[in-house]
C-alpha cells in the first residue's frame, strides 16, 4: 500500500481504476469550474450534469480535485459538494504540491487537472472554456498556465475556445508558439466561449469524434507527449450575440480593475461579474456547452478506445 501510494500520489475511484485497466473509455473533468466558475449550489448540480453526458456517451467520467491535501481522480458526489464548502481553493498545477503539504481541500483548474489525467493514463478531458491569454496581457502578462500545460500533457482537451475574458486571437498565437495542435469540430472557426465564433480560423477542422481520435492516435504514434486542443462552439440554441459579449466583459474587466482584482481571483470575479451583468444568460449559456463538451469528450474516448 505504502509503496503504491509512492508510486501513485493520487486516489483512483474504483469505476475508473477499473475503467481503465480494461481499456475502457473514461474522460477527466475539471472541477474549478464547481469551486470557483459557477455560483453555488448550481455548480454540484451542473457537475453531476456533466458525468452523465459523459455516460450517455459511453464512457467513465472522472473528476479530478483535492481533498485534504489527497489528489483524487473520480471524485463522489459527497467528495465533490466539499467543493462548495467554505475554504475550497482554486489549484493550478503549480499549487498541487501547497496543497499536499497544507492539505488543502480545492478544485482544480484545466493545468492540474491535465497533470492528474496525464498520471492516471486518461488520455481526454473536457472543460467549458480553457484559461488563455488574458485581455490586457500585454501589460499584466496574464497568460494561464493552462497553455503551458497544454503543450507538455498528452490529454486531448474538449472546451469552446479561450474563456470569454481572454484575447482569441493572441491565444491562438501562444498555442502555435507552444506546438500545441488545435483542431475544430464542426467548426472552421476558433469559438468565442459564450459565442459561437471569436473572428479567428481555426488551423484544422474534424468531421467528428472518429476523426478526432485519429488525431490522438497519430500524436502518440509521432512519439509526442503534448496535448491536443478540441474545440467545439456553444450549441447555436445557447450562443449569445458577440456584441453583447464584449461590452458585459469590458464592463466586468472595469469593475475589476477598479477594484484590484488580479492573479488567479481574476477568472472567478469577471465570470460571477458576466453573470450579474447579463442576467444569468451567461450562466445558463455555460452550462449548455459545459455538458456539450463533457458529451462530445465522453464520444471521443468511446472512438479512441474502440
Ligand atoms: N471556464 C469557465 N469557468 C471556469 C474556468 C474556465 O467557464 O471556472 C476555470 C478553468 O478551471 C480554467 C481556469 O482552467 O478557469 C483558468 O483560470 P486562470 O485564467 O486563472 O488560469
Ligand atoms: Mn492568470
């Protein structure tokens, strides 16, 4: 035990240990998206939400979070409302060793989240939208480490492009900087989060989830250990008008300068911010591509594995 535990800093849940070592289909699922993306107690209903589109499409869910300092890959529905307790924090990558020491109880964002998945052998994940470069990065050099991540994990990520709040077009350039392949599904277009189109093409386009594990299986047969970026735009029945987009955003990234809001509190208050600012839209419009993606990852690992 003691030395399997050294070989495997993290809790595998029994269906996914399972899961996997039948080479079954499973996919990861971030879970700052509960902690800090969506209001309380929305975000346990959303990520319960979120693993059974990952099963009607056939494959494992595994959520991914920490709890007393324990990195936990398929967290229980009783682990995962510890999320919306008060004290959960945020982790990225770099946070996982804090959190182990000081035994902290967190959600993990898409970077700990790759790093999770990539040691457990699940080769997707599924998110709303990935961190990106920041609006503004220029001069604050936000850049989430979700990109760095990206581009040393073999994990296929599923999102709808960069959150709302990151500049698309500079994303995309980072992306290419870092070698990181992006590929559309159903879509030429770089999706915009909350809007199906951010004014970027995307390099590639897949006519769907077979295609897309063909890229999976083509990365790893090239010997590559980076990841692979799978966007897919908000279903047309959720999208929101881009204008409107941008003037909420450009009102929240107000308020939150004005207030000194900065580092990783910044994703958190600009989304609760949209939120208050466009009535709730953008809340039920996440939620609608959150499950979208979850559904479409969870088709991509059936194909992967079949
Ligand atoms: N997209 C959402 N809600 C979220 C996030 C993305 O709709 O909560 C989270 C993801 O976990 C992502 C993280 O990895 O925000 C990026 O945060 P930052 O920009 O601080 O790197
Ligand atoms: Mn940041």
């Amino acid at each position: 035990m003691a030395a399997d535990r050294m070989r495997t800093p993290f809790k595998l849940a029994e269906p996914v240990r399972q899961a996997l070592a039948a080479g079954r289909p499973v996919v990861a699922l971030e879970s700052a998206v509960v902690s800090h993306g969506l209001p309380h107690p929305v975000s346990l209903d959303a990520a319960a939400r979120l693993e059974a589109a990952v099963r009607a499409a056939g494959a494992v869910p595994a959520t991914v979070a920490v709890l007393a300092g324990e990195l936990v890959v398929g967290a229980s529905p009783e682990e995962l409302a510890r999320l919306v307790e008060p004290g959960a924090v945020k982790l990225a990558a770099r946070d996982l060793p804090a959190a182990v020491v000081r035994r902290l109880t967190g959600g993990t964002t898409v970077s700990a989240t790759l790093a999770a998945a990539e040691g457990a052998g699940i080769a997707v994940l599924a998110t709303g939208g990935i961190g990106g470069v920041h609006l503004g990065a220029e001069v604050t050099g936000d850049v989430s480490p979700d990109l760095v991540e990206l581009s040393r994990r073999a994990v296929a990520v599923v999102c709808s492009g960069a959150k709302a709040v990151c500049d698309a077009g500079r994303t995309l350039e980072y992306l290419e900087t870092l070698g990181v392949p992006v590929v559309g599904v159903g879509t030429g277009r770089f999706p915009c989060f909350y809007a199906a189109d951010s004014g970027y093409a995307v390099p590639f386009t897949a006519s769907g989830p077979d295609e897309v594990a063909r890229w999976i299986r083509a990365l790893r047969r090239l010997g590559e250990r980076r990841g692979l970026l799978v966007v897919h735009p908000v279903p047309a029945r959720a999208a929101l008008d881009p204008g409107t987009v941008r003037a909420a955003v450009g009102q929240a990234r107000r308020e939150a300068e004005a207030r000194g809001v900065a580092g990783k509190d910044l994703t958190p208050y600009l989304l609760a911010a949209l939120n208050r600012l466009t009535a709730g839209k953008t809340l039920e419009t996440n939620l609608a591509l959150l499950e979208a993606n979850a559904a479409l990852a969870g088709r991509i690992a059936t194909a992967l594995a079949g």
